[in-house]
C-alpha cells in the first residue's frame, strides 16, 4: 500500500483508528476524518490528514473531498449505533440521523471520491456494514435497516464502477471489542430489563467462535481487500465476525 492516498471517516476512534493506522503501517498516506475534532488529536501526531466532518452533511463532505491531492482508497466507515427499542417508539428525527449517517453518509463520500478514483486510473472502496446487513436485529431497526442499505448500495457500485477500475466491497463485522459496544450493551440491557453481563454472554453466544473480534482484525481485512492480493475481489460481503449465526440475544 505504500503511498497510496487513503481517506477513512469516522478514523478518530474505534475501527476507523485501527484501520488508518493499518494503511500508514503499511506506508500509506492516511486522511482521516471525524465529526469530533477532539478524536483527531491522535491522527495530527502521527502526521495523518484530518478533517472535521459530518459525513451526512453534503457540504461537509464536500470540502473535505476537495482538501485531497487525490485518491486511492475510501472506507466508507463513519456510523451510529442509534436507538435501541422497539419500533413503535423509535422516533422518526432519531431513525433519520441512523440511516443518514450510516447510509447517506456512505453514498455521499463515494459520490464525491468516484471522480477523483477515476483520475487515479482505479482504486477500491470499502464500506463498513454490519453483521445487521444481512440478519435482522431487534430493537435496532434504523441500524439493521441502514446496514442493509450500505450491503445493496455495495452490490449495486461493485457493478456499476467495475469498468472504471474500482472494486467495491464491505467489511460486516460482528460484535466488536470496545467502548462502543459497552454502549450497545448498556443500552439493550436498559431496554429489555436485564444485567449487562447477561447481555454481553448473549452477544457471545450469537456466534460460532464464540467471541468478540478486535478492531485490528478488522482493520487487517479492510487493507487486504484493498491490496494488490485482492485486486480481482470486488461486489464482496466479507463477514469478520466469528460467524454471526444472530442478532437476537434472548
């Protein structure tokens, strides 16, 4: 990967971290972007491009495309875990913003980086789904609804940006290690009236290893799918999940 130009959204913390710093291991030129400037400060240090931006504000992403000497790599990673409950008393302000950020935002970016890959002679994109893009998920109906989203719009640029050179793929992961999944936690063990740790064992029993992935394994897919190792994957769901056999934790 060395001197590709990457871009990552939502790359201040979390899977976006680990995968910006996976691309500059490798000797890319990492911009990272975050709608919380505070996250950047990692990214400054170590020399990355930054940028502060709301993927779902068409303005935004507008000025951070055209910040960018040009193109290699997109990963579509920037998402919300939105509310948790059931349908019937999400509100419709907080299903807007779910699927705005997870799946507008995702279109919005690629819409802006096509023009710049094409100039590039190629390149790949990556868009972050979920193991919610392909199952369903109770009490997460915006999410599972925006990651379902993100899988077809996936599909459908796989085909249409193949002549030009441009392999489109998503990464689903699973249950991940982290502060953001300490948060879904809390939040179902709020909705459904029981204890985080018996929230936490049935995430772990929704898959067949067993266990949580990290976010460097992540991270490691999403390189390798932009690689020349990959160069003939494209229109793929990669499932780095232990094998998500549900999303149903009771």
């Amino acid at each position: 990967m060395s001197e590709q130009r990457v871009v990552v959204t939502g790359g201040g913390r979390g899977i976006g971290w680990a995968i910006a710093q996976a691309f500059a291991t490798g000797g890319a030129r990492v911009h990272v972007c975050d709608v919380d400037d505070g996250a950047l400060g990692p990214a400054r240090q170590l020399g990355f491009g930054t940028s502060v931006c709301d993927v779902a504000d068409a303005g935004d992403v507008a000025a951070l495309f055209a910040r960018l000497d040009g193109l290699d790599v997109l990963v579509n990673n920037a998402g919300i875990a939105g509310p948790t409950g059931p349908v019937d008393e999400v509100d419709p302000a907080e299903w807007d913003r779910t699927v705005a950020v997870n799946l507008t935002g995702a279109f919005l970016c690629t819409r802006a980086a096509v023009p710049l890959l094409r100039g590039a002679g190629g390149g790949a994109i990556v868009n972050i789904a979920s193991s919610a893009g392909v199952l369903g998920y109770p009490l997460r109906a915006p999410y599972a609804a925006a990651k379902w989203g993100l899988v077809g719009l996936t599909k459908t640029l796989a085909m249409e940006l193949g002549p030009a050179g441009i392999r489109v793929n998503a990464v689903n992961p699973g249950p991940v290690e982290g502060e953001r999944m300490q948060r879904v936690i809390a939040a179902e063990a709020a909705a459904t009236g029981r204890s985080p740790d018996e929230v936490r064992a049935g995430y772990l029993a929704q898959t067949s290893l067993g266990a949580f992935v990290t976010p460097a394994e992540i991270a490691a897919a999403v390189v390798w799918l932009c690689s020349p190792a990959a160069a003939k994957v494209t229109g793929q769901v990669l499932g780095v999940d232990g094998n998500t056999e549900t999303l149903r934790t009771t």
